[in-house]
C-alpha cells in the first residue's frame, strides 16, 4: 500500500586476497511487465579480506507504482513483484518476491 517500505538485506562477504569493495544493486521486475528489471537501490560496500557485511536496501511504494491514466494517480500494480540482488543486471545472485495487494 502507499506509504509502506520493504527493507532487503542481504549478507555479503569478501572471498578474495585483499580488501575491496562491491556494489550491492537492487533490481525488481514488476508484475504487469516481468520481462523488465528496473534498478531501485544500490549500495557500494568497502569489505576488508574476510569480512562479511549485512547491506540493507530500502524499497518504498513510490518507488514500484505506476502511474494510472484513469485514476490520475499513481498507483501499485498488484501481483507477484520479483526482486532481484545482484554485482549487475547480467550478474543477479540472488532472488525473491513479494506479492502486491
């Protein structure tokens, strides 16, 4: 509904032999175009070796509403929204969904 938020957190750890950063990046597909990703949030990420790090992005309403010719507003779509976490749109990591009422 309008005014709501969705917090995404994901964990993130740096593998590699030395310090580095990543940019953690948010995508969603909506439900009345699911062949579209649409980056909502990102966040860069300095990570020494090792260290692992909770990123939390924030998706708010404003941020997934479509605007409605007819009712001269924007509104929500409703349906299944995917919400994808990835380096890029070609490298999505991670996946889920949420349903819009």
């Amino acid at each position: 509904r309008q005014g709501s938020v969705l917090e995404v957190s994901v964990d993130i750890q740096n593998t590699g032999r030395c310090d580095g950063e990543e940019v953690v990046q948010l995508y969603v597909n909506l439900p009345d175009d699911d062949t579209l990703m649409r980056l909502k949030g990102f966040r860069r990420v300095a990570l020494k070796q090792g260290e692992m790090q909770t990123v939390k992005l924030t998706l708010s309403a404003s941020d997934v509403s479509r605007w409605d010719v007819a009712g001269h507003a924007f509104k929500l779509p409703k349906g299944k929204m995917s919400i994808n976490i990835g380096t890029s749109s070609a490298d999505i990591r991670l996946k889920g969904s949420v349903r819009l009422q």
